[in-house]
C-alpha cells in the first residue's frame, strides 16, 4: 500500500544544465508527510542521467526519488502520460527537468489548503519567469496576495494555471484523461480537474519557469500555438463528463475561423488540408444552447456569452419557468429534477443542484444581490456581491421557497412553502416556516 501522499512527476529530455536545480528544488521540501519524485528519463543524449545517478548517490534524500531512464525516446507526451500513470499518492505535482521550485513550503502550503478545502480538485501558486536574455517577471502581479478561485471560461481562455507550482487531486478520473493525441496535455489535466471540484490559485512564489531554445511550446508560432488548443479542446469537448460545452465550442469556433482565414490569405492550403478534420470539427458540434433551447420550451432562457449551462438526464420543467446566466455564470443541474410552474433561477456566479431534487411552484434563487445605486440602465455586475450556491442530492423544495447568495443545502433536506434561505442548511434536515395565526 502506497504511503506517500504527493507524487511529484517530473519529466527530462536534454536537460543535463537544469535537472540538477529541478531535482534540488524538490528534495528541499519541508513536509510533514511522504513525497515521491517520478524521475522519467526520455532517452536523453546529453549528461542528464549522468547528474541524476549522481544525485542518487550522494543526496540524504534520494531515496524520495523513483527513476527511470527509457532505452528508447518514447516523445514528450507519451513520456509524461508513462510518468503520470507511475503516480499512485493521493496528490500529484508537476515539476519539468527544466523549471524549479523556489520555495521549501511549497507542497507543505499547498496540500494543507487542498486537506481543508475538500471541494477544491486542484490549487496552483504564483511563479517567477525568465528567458535568459534579460526578460524576467511573474505571470501575476507578485503583491497580489489573495486567493484566486477560478471559473471555467478564465481556465480556457488563458494560461492562468502554472503548471510547474500545480497540485492535482489524483483520482480516476483525472487518470481516465490521459491522451497521448494531445499537444497541450498539461493544460486539458487543469481543464478536466475543474469536473472534480474548484481550480484556485494561492498568490505566492513558489517555483521558477524558464524559456530557452529548447522548451517545446515556448518557441511555437502563434499558428502553431492555435492549432494545439484546438486539437486539445477538441478532445476535452468530445468527452460526455467534460462540462461547459458552449463555451468550448463557441471559442473553438474563433480560433478555427482565424485560422482558415489567415492560411487562405497565405495561400496555405497545405495547412488547411492537414488540419482541416481539427478545423471543422468545432462546427460540427450541435449547440449545446441551442440544444437547451429546443429541448426545454417551457423555459424562458437569457444566457450570456461566456456563461455556462449543464443539465443532466431526465430533468423536466413545468409551465413559465425562468433562468437568467450572465457575468460568466455557471448553472449545473444534476439529473432527474423537477421544477414545477413558475420558477426562477438567477445566476451571476455558481449554480450547483444535486441529482433527484424537486422544486414547488414559485421558488426562486439568487446567486447575488441587486445594487441598489445605479444611475445607468446599463447594470455593472462588478458591484454585485455574489456567491456560489449548492443544493444537495434528493432534496424536496417546496413552493414559494426563496433561496439566497452563498447558501449551501445538504442531501437530503426537505425545506417548506415560503421559507426564506440566507443560512447553509445540513444534510438530512426538515425545515418549515413557522407562522403564529391570530385570530379576533
């Protein structure tokens, strides 16, 4: 039985002037539990596992460190799936043979914020840069100090995710996702991750990321660049467990139409010809809004772009139902609910309603609250306060329920007709609305 509790992977090809500085960087960590270091060797030509097999030999801690040097070169990706499947700790980390970690706390700080945050599936930190010819930086602003918990829409469109300071939840699922066709596989893991709970980042420096003439993607062309998030998200969007399918197919569609544009200008028709089953794919893809709209006609919509909607199986609306998504807002219902006449659910940030539930007639819910001081017609979301709001598994809501910003309800509640919700209500819990009635 495997004790150790973070699997760091690291994998090297040509890095015989890095890995030593890799490797140090986690052996210096100061843990009160088991780490493992996943050396994977990619057949390198250079010194690289000459410096390895010397640390072996000479480091208190190398007996943290499981390493293999492959006869054969197996390529980048197929290298790192090999290593990931290695990883059996409850945690993995990433750390490649050409970046490093700066800080001796780092799996420390962040492992104690994934233990008391069980709904969070993967926590990254901030990280200092460098190209070796006198550009450096962070990727965030280094006095920024506070949390950051993303949303979906901000995961795909930028590289906000570190993944050299990452920590992930290692559970099947992020397993099952392992695809040696993916260029970006890094990237689709932080994507995947967000099915299993909230992506946050802690705004500290904890590593250090290099750019040099032989990093892969670095050094890609901004077409290139493209190509590899489409043929990644392409992927990501063809998997049934994969959320959030607007937003991957509407943004795939941009980047697709960029790049037909630009190669037909170029006369590139070698390059559309080759990518052309990636290029379409993105339009081959059937709304999922347009889907949602057809599908649920007793449902009055209003979705902004960049927010997102998953309804599962077997869910059913009565007559005059409502839901509102804007800000990026984010509504997930799980299968086999029942909202009956007259509902509203409005949500500027998080949405979340567990599987078997019912909803009465009139029930509203509230992911914010309204600025009371706007001038404009136009309303700026900014001054909204939001919060999430999760509705547990078989829960019975009964009519005229209203439920508000930040409240979390547990499985099995039943809540009765009119009562007001502000507080978070546990699990296997009956709630009415007492009402004293007088008579003269």
């Amino acid at each position: 039985m495997n004790t150790k509790i973070v699997s760091v992977v690291m994998i090297t090809y040509g890095h015989n002037q890095f890995i030593h500085q890799a490797i140090e960087g986690v052996l210096m960590q100061k843990c009160d539990f088991e780490i493992e270091l996943i050396i994977a060797n990619d057949c390198s030509p250079d010194n690289t596992d000459k410096v390895v097999e010397g640390i072996l030999q000479r480091h208190p801690n190398a007996n943290w460190i499981n390493y293999t040097k492959h006869s054969e070169n197996k390529g980048m990706m197929s290298n790192f799936i090999w290593a990931l499947q290695q990883a059996q700790s409850k945690y993995i980390a990433l750390c490649d043979g050409d970046d490093y970690w700066t800080d001796p706390l780092k799996l420390q700080k962040q492992v104690d914020f994934l233990e008391g945050n069980s709904h969070v599936s993967s926590v990254c930190t901030n990280a200092s840069f460098s190209d070796g010819h006198g550009q450096e930086g962070f990727f965030f602003d280094a006095d920024d100090f506070a949390t950051t918990v993303y949303k979906f829409r901000a995961v795909y469109e930028k590289n906000i995710f570190p993944t050299l300071t990452g920590v992930f939840k290692n559970t099947d699922l992020f397993q099952s996702q392992l695809n040696t066709e993916l260029p970006l596989l890094d990237w689709a893991l932080v994507v995947g991750s967000m099915n299993l709970g909230s992506v946050v980042r802690l705004n500290i420096v904890t590593a250090h990321y290099r750019i040099h003439d032989g990093g892969i993607f670095s050094h890609k062309s901004h077409d290139d660049r493209l190509m590899s998030y489409i043929v990644t998200a392409n992927n990501i969007l063809s998997k049934a467990n994969i959320k959030h399918k607007t937003i991957l197919a509407n943004e795939n569609k941009i980047k697709a139409r960029y790049l037909i544009k630009n190669w037909l200008l170029q006369k590139n028709i070698r390059a559309l010809i080759t990518h052309s089953v990636q290029l379409l794919r993105p339009f081959l893809f059937s709304s999922s809004l347009n889907y949602i709209h057809k599908k649920f006609k007793n449902v009055k919509f209003v979705i902004d772009n960049g927010c997102s909607i998953e309804i599962g199986d077997n869910v059913r609306f009565r007559h005059f139902n409502s839901i509102i998504i804007k800000n990026h807002g984010e509504l997930t219902i799980g299968n086999n609910c029942f909202f009956n006449s007259y509902t509203s659910i409005n949500c500027l940030d998080s949405i979340r309603i567990g599987d078997n539930s019912i909803f009465g007639e009139g029930v509203k819910i509230y992911d914010h609250n309204h600025e009371y001081n706007f001038v404009s017609s136009e309303r700026d979301y900014s001054n909204y306060k939001t919060g999430s709001i999760e509705i547990g598994r078989n829960c019975w809501i009964a009519s005229n329920v209203v439920i508000l910003a930040g409240v979390k309800i547990g499985d099995n509640v039943v809540i009765g007709a009119g009562c007001l919700i502000r507080k978070d209500v546990p699990s296997n819990s009956i709630l009415k609305n007492k009402q004293d009635i007088i008579t003269e």
